[in-house]
C-alpha cells in the first residue's frame, strides 16, 4: 500500500474547507505508518457530512452532543467533521500516531476558537490511544458511544477480526456505524463485506448522496446498525446489552439509504486509467483531480518491476 500514497513526498499539509472553516492537517507521507498521511476517503467523509448536515440525522440539532469515536483516525480529518457537527470525539489510533493527530486537533481546535468564537456547533475532540482487541484501551475511553466512524481502516485481511471485534465492544444497541474506504484489494473488500453482513445491517451510501466532487467509484461510505447476532459467532469482546432489528430509520424519518454501488477492482484498477488520465490534457487541475490522477498513476505502476 506505500506505493499507492497520493500525495507528494514534499507535501507537508493539506487544507480543506469543511462547513464553512479552513482547516489544516499536518502529515508525514514519507513515515513508515500509514495513518501519518491524508488519505482520499476521509475528504469524501467530511464532504459527505458537509451535504448532508442541513437535515436529517447528520444535521447539528440531531448530532449535539452525541458521543462518536474515531478509528483508526491517522490525522485526524474525520473525527474533525463530526466534532464541527456538535459531537463529542474521541480521535484514536496507535501510539506512534498520536503526537501528529494531537498536533493536528490542537492546531484546528485553535483555529476555530479563533475565528468563530461563538461557533454554537462546535461539540468537541480528544485524542486517545486505542490498539483494536486491547481491552484497556477499550474500557479507558468509556463505551458504548453513539457513532462508530473510521476512513481507510480496512487494507489488510488480518485486521478484519480485530476491528470488528472492536467495533462491537465500543457499541450499544443503538450505535451507528460509519465507515469510507478506497477500495484496494477485491479479496479484502468481499472478506470485509461478508464480514460485515453477517453482523450488521449493511447500507452502501449512494454516490448521489456524496458531494458532486469529493467522490470516486473506488471510495465507498458504509452505514451500519445493529440486527439480530443469534446466529452470529462469539465475540469474546461484546456488551451483554444487544438488541435485535434492522437498520433503524434515523429520528425524522430517514432510513438507511438501500441503493448499492457494485465496483469492479482488482489489479487493472477500479477505472480506465488511460481514460481518464487523458482528460487532463489542456487544463489545470484542482487539488482533487491531482490526487486522484496520482492513484491512478500509482496503480498502473504498483505491478512494475524494474529490473
């Protein structure tokens, strides 16, 4: 996956408008951990939030005050829209990630006192350290919360158990589970998804829903809540307190969006890459466009052995 990183070595931030602030998040592409870049599906998550925030479950009157944790949170970008929302955040990741996902919501918590003062919707964040499976992490920051979010979490087949064995242990009966992520890998996005289905009530956010520019086919938001696990395996990690049902319809009416995207991927690629890079020609590009013309770049080249 280091081959597939978006952005250019010589970048040092990125800066994104999210609901109306200028925020800005420190990164490390050149790290040896993955969670130090700004990966493409946490921008489609916080421009998902950003259209879907005037009504409806992600509007601020229905999200103040809801408790959300972060996994996986890397720089911190998601955990950030849903703080911006009225929630109160708990931002993880490993210990090795930790000082540049402080840095980062330190540096745009300021930004915001700064700038809007009196922002009423601003809830908070904190950062916490959180290993998936460590029971201590788990009980330290205090389960079951509201929402349950992570960008990119899912990219290796021996980290599905542990993360759905966390997921479980920070939920309750009524948690809302949201997660994005670039497909990279058809064998892990089928293990995930069967994974997942046997667990949840599995929803694929329609692309009509995402912002018209911050989307891709390979990039995918999920929703997820709570069913019946009578016929689900033991998980050594989960609250005695469950209930059964489908996906709930969220407070004024919304129901989990039910229209599914199916994406081919695989090692041509989730698109025509000659295609669209021929786009590019005889106009600048936006900061967008640039990042995802580098995965495509980045994926034509992953199988390349120069010898």
């Amino acid at each position: 996956m280091e081959d597939c990183r978006l952005n250019s070595p010589s970048t040092s931030s990125v800066i994104l408008e999210v609901l109306g602030h200028q925020l800005q998040f420190s990164q490390d592409p050149n790290s040896k951990h993955l969670g130090t870049t700004v990966w493409d599906a946490s921008m489609v998550f916080v421009k998902f939030l950003e259209k879907n925030c005037r009504k409806g479950r992600f509007s601020p009157t229905k999200l103040k005050g809801k408790r959300v944790i972060e996994l996986g949170a890397g720089c911190g970008l998601a955990g950030f829209g849903m703080s911006l929302l009225g929630c109160n955040v708990v931002s993880t990741d490993q210990v090795e990630v930790l000082p540049l996902l402080m840095r980062n919501v330190e540096r745009n918590t300021s930004r915001i006192m700064q700038t809007s003062p009196d922002s009423a919707s601003f809830g908070s964040i904190e950062v916490a350290e959180l290993d998936w499976g460590n029971p201590e992490h788990i009980r330290a920051v205090d389960p079951p919360f509201d929402y349950v979010i992570g960008t990119d979490v899912v990219y290796a087949e021996h980290l599905l158990e542990p993360l759905l064995r966390t997921i479980f242990a920070l939920s309750g009966p009524r948690t809302t589970i949201l997660l994005g992520y670039e497909i990279r890998s058809t064998t892990v996005h089928e293990q995930m998804l069967a994974m997942w289905k046997s667990n949840f009530e599995v929803k694929t956010v329609p692309r009509t829903k995402m912002d018209s520019k911050y989307q891709h086919a390979s990039i995918q938001l999920f929703l997820m809540g709570s069913k019946s696990r009578a016929g689900c395996a033991e998980n050594p990690m989960q609250r005695d307190a469950e209930s059964s049902g489908e996906c709930r319809s969220d407070e004024d009416g919304e129901s989990c969006d039910a229209e599914e995207e199916h994406v081919e991927c695989g090692n041509k690629g989730v698109m025509n890459g000659g295609d669209e890079v021929g786009m590019m020609k005889n106009r600048k590009l936006d900061d967008w466009e640039a990042r995802r013309y580098g995965s495509i770049a980045a994926r034509l080249l992953r199988d390349v052995k120069i010898t």
